[in-house]
C-alpha cells in the first residue's frame, strides 16, 4: 500500500521532517510512505478566506492520484481511538492501494473537498501546530500497523 500526504507547507521545521521520516522507515516493504508539501496562496492583509480555502482545497485535491482513497483531516471529522483507528486501517488496506491524507493550510479544507473525501478524521478538538499534524498521523498509522503485525511498539 502507498501511503500518501498532501500537505499546504510553507517551511516544515527539520524536526517535523526528521520524526515523519523516523515514523516512515518503521514499515515493512508492504507499505510506502510519501511526502509532498504544496505552497501555500499568498495571503495579503485584506484576503477572500473562502476564495484561499477553495484555492488550496483545489490545488490538493489536483495533486491526489487518480483512484486514491482521500483522507481529510478537519476539526469536524470523526475522531478514533486506537481500536477503532486500526479497524479503520484494515478497512483500508483492503480497499485501496493509495491512501492520501489531505492537510489543509492554515485556514482549512473546502466544503468541496471534504464532499470528495472518502473520510473526514479529526486528530482532536485543539489546534495543533501545522509541523506536527504529519508527525501525528504517520505515527499513529504506524501504530496501528504495529497492532496488525503483532509488533510490541502498540503497547
């Protein structure tokens, strides 16, 4: 399975990088991670919110391959805990080769977008610094790999 993020970055801090990576280097040869970050639209001091939303929401959605099953993550998706997000996962292995995370820029995801995605999860009701979503994500997909392989780290 490929394992894909999207994400509207304008610098990710070489420690976010470092931890994705260390996070992406745990799987076996069953999965491949990857990593692309999209500029984000310039704001001026008297920008259309919605107009940069459906702009960065476009430019996603574009870069996703044809046929992948389309994450969002968005502060009204649904939220999982660990048993729920590995039989989340599983449902996912079986039905796609492609799964692409969609992270949005600062000011969210489009209506549209979310409409388009397969899932709609929610990491949590507070708002993370952007560098660590990635982080936070490949980490508990690799938790939840970790369960499926009967792996130690889980525990």
């Amino acid at each position: 399975m490929n394992i894909n993020f999207l994400a509207i970055e304008s610098n990710r801090p070489g420690w976010a990088k470092e931890a994705f990576e260390d996070y992406s280097s745990r799987f076996n040869r069953s999965i491949n991670v990857n990593w692309q970050g999209l500029k984000p639209i310039k704001r001026t001091s008297n920008y259309n919110i919605n107009k940069v939303i459906a702009q960065e929401s476009k430019l996603l959605l574009s870069a996703a391959k044809e046929k992948s099953y389309l994450v969002c993550l968005d502060k009204s998706g649904k939220r999982f805990n660990t048993l729920e997000l590995k039989s989340k996962f599983e449902s996912w292995l079986i039905s796609t080769n492609n799964l692409t995370f969609l992270i949005g820029g600062p000011d969210g995801l489009s209506q549209e977008c979310l409409d388009q995605c397969n899932d709609n999860w929610s990491l949590s009701p507070l708002t993370y610094p952007h560098a660590i979503v990635p982080v936070i994500i490949i980490e508990q997909i690799y938790r939840v790999w970790s369960i499926t392989q009967n792996h130690p780290y889980h525990r």
